[in-house]
C-alpha cells in the first residue's frame, strides 16, 4: 500500500527542516507519495468586500491574489526541487496552494482526511512573526484536533535515523507502533527502541492513601508489569506481520525516579535518537494530552515527534 504524506508549509526555515526530513526519512518508508500543503496568506475582508462594487479595489484584490499565488508556487516549486535533490522522484511529490478558507488548521486538516493522508508533517514554526505562528497556534491546533491521523513535529535539523517509541501499555500506545511498522514496514536495517517507564502511585492518583504498607504501590506495579507484558506480546507481532526482524528492536525499561516527560527527554538525548513516537492518550493520566505528550514537545529539539493518536 502507497503511504501518502502531507506536508503543511510555509516560506520559512522551519519548513525547510520539515521537508528535508520527510525527505531523508524516505529511504526508511519504502519512498511514500508527498503533497506540499500551503494555505494561502488571509485577505482583508475589506478588500474582499470593496471589490464587490468598487473596480479600482477589485483590480487590487485580483493583483494581490496574483502576487500570493506566484509566490506560493515558487517557494513550493523550490521544495520540490530540493526534495528532488535529496533522492525523491519528481512524479512522488505535488504541490498544492490553495486561499484560506476554514482557517489554517482546519485547511490542513480538512485536506489531509479528504486526501486520506497517513500523516500530516509540519515544522515545529512557521510563517513570519506578523502572522500566527505555527508553533503557538497551527500546529497546537493540530496537535489537538487531529484525531486520525497521526502528526509528525519536526524541530530543527534531524540527523539520527534511530528510533524510539515511547509507550505505557496502552490502547493509544499500541496505535503508535501500528503507525511505526506501517510507515517502516520491510525496513531490515531501522533500529527502534520501545521506551517504558515504569508505573508509579501518582500516575494513578494523586490522593495520599497512607499506603504504610505499600500494598496499594504493588498492586498499580504488578498491574503495569502484566499491562507492559501484553503490550510486549502484541507489539512485536506487529513488528514481525511488517517485516521487521526482533533482532532490530531493543525494550528499555527505567524506573520511575522522574515525571514521565523528563524521563523520556533524558532518553531521547542519550540514545541519540532522530525520531520519538509517542501516544496521546494512556492507560492514566501520564500521558494525556497536556501533560506528557505537550511536555515532550515543548522540549525536544532536532528531532521529528510523531504523536498518534
């Protein structure tokens, strides 16, 4: 099956992070089918509405719409270029501009599920400091409201291929492995890490119970060893049904001496990984949306954060 990625971009340096990473990362995909994404620039409702009964406004707007047009199209002709360069066949990659319609987001969005897209690529930036930025508002958005298809932050220049899917036994967890050995599927050469650590009282509940004894703490840690167990079980099936030998997959397992975010982080940083998968949702509140998924974001640098959700 051809896997069809989405790239939302803008004339800005993060985006050229993004794109070369989508590029690089094809010769571990087995070589899916781009789209560069581009929503064009907002025009002033009081031109838009001038234009209605005024000619000289009218010739302005259509003057305007030319200008960003033109520019869309070269600095995206420019990507495709460069993707090109970087060992992409031309006829894998298109190039889409098209005028804002439900907001920049919800465009990228709306695309990338009519398109049935596999995922959607985004800088961790973008745009210029007078429009929104995508770090604090379109990928947020995405971040959020994109419940199907998965989200790949890219931040910086990625140069590692290792990667490491962070995972706490759950529904979501599992969901990020299936996007793993879909998108890796055959890959004979990948080395990926699953990353857990390991369950502790307050990522279940933050009510002091007196647990003198630490009856309770054994219970939540025989519940997350047999939960991770499973887990262990299912994911390596998925592994094996896509092709990708055990050999190349390493389980690492830490114990919970920080919050999960900072353990991640830490791990991330001493493996040298270029790529982190992670769910967005967990078996607690670990990982909700918000909390471990949002910290991982807002910390990681050059590197490419796939969140499933």
């Amino acid at each position: 099956m051809k896997k069809k990625i989405l790239i939302a971009v803008d004339d800005s340096i993060y985006s050229k992070y993004a794109i070369v990473y989508a590029a690089k990362i094809a010769s571990i995909t087995n070589q899916p089918h781009y789209t560069l994404f581009h929503v064009l620039p907002t025009i002033s409702q009081y031109l838009l509405d001038e234009a209605k009964t005024d000619f000289k406004a009218k010739t302005e707007l259509k003057k305007i719409m030319q200008r960003n047009h033109e520019k869309a199209h070269q600095f995206l002709n420019n990507y495709k270029e460069q993707m090109v360069k970087l060992g992409i066949k031309e006829d894998q990659i298109d190039i889409i501009a098209q005028p804002k319609m439900l907001g920049m987001a919800r465009d990228v969005l709306e695309h990338a599920q009519k398109g049935l897209y596999d995922a959607i690529c985004i800088g961790r930036r973008g745009l210029t400091r007078l429009q929104e930025t995508f770090s604090g508002s379109v990928t947020k958005k995405l971040l959020q409201h994109s419940q199907f298809i998965p989200v790949w932050v890219v931040d910086g220049e990625v140069e590692s291929k290792k990667v490491m899917a962070a995972i706490d036994g759950s529904e979501s967890s599992l969901r990020a492995v299936d996007h793993l050995c879909f998108m890796l599927m055959n890959n004979h050469e990948i080395n990926i890490t699953i990353f857990h650590v390991a369950a502790k009282i307050g990522d279940y509940c933050e009510i002091d119970f007196n647990d003198t004894n630490g009856e309770f703490e054994k219970i939540v840690i025989e519940g997350d060893k047999r939960c991770v167990q499973s887990f262990y079980t299912h994911a390596l099936k998925k592994f094996k049904d896509a092709g990708i030998g055990q050999d190349r997959i390493l389980i690492k397992e830490v114990k919970p001496r920080m919050n999960v975010g900072k353990a991640i982080i830490n791990e991330f940083k001493k493996g040298d990984y270029g790529t982190v998968v992670i769910g967005r949702r967990g078996i607690s509140r670990s990982f909700f949306m918000g909390k471990v998924s949002e910290y991982v974001i807002d910390k990681i640098e050059n590197c490419s954060l796939w969140l499933v959700s």
